[in-house]
C-alpha cells in the first residue's frame, strides 16, 4: 500500500470549510486571569468533578479542558 491516502477518503475530508454565518456566538475558554484565584480554584473543581457524573457531563467537562487547551496554546504563540 502506498503512502497516498485514497481519493474517495480525502474528497470526503478535504473539503473546503463554509464561512462561519454572522452573529455566530465565539467559542471561548475561562478567561483564568481576569478572575480572582479563588474563583479559579471554584471552577477548576467543578470542571474537574464534571468527569465523574455521567456521560453527558463527562463530555462537558472535556470539551471545557480541551478548549481551555486550545485557548491556552493560542495565547502562548501568539505572544
């Protein structure tokens, strides 16, 4: 097999992304400096605590840490 994927998977995946509509609400993590670190330390629990109850808010809390993630790795090489 060669190193070229397939055709039909990259016409599947390789499609140019649609513009997003206006008023289109940003996705954004804690904005962690401008709260006090008591706040911080609120939040940061009840993230953490999210994994453990279920499915549903399972996936919430790793949707928060990996935006929280994305965001943190943006300001690090944007500075």
């Amino acid at each position: 097999m060669g190193s070229v994927p397939p055709a039909k998977a990259t016409d599947a995946v390789l499609v140019a992304s649609e513009p997003v509509p206006e008023g289109t609400q940003q996705v954004k993590g804690i904005d962690w400096l401008s709260l006090p670190s008591e706040q911080r330390a609120i939040i940061s629990n009840f993230v953490d605590q999210l994994t453990g109850q279920g499915f549903q808010s399972s996936s919430i809390g790793d949707a928060i840490r990996i935006i929280n993630g994305m965001v943190g790795r943006f300001y690090l090489h944007s500075r």
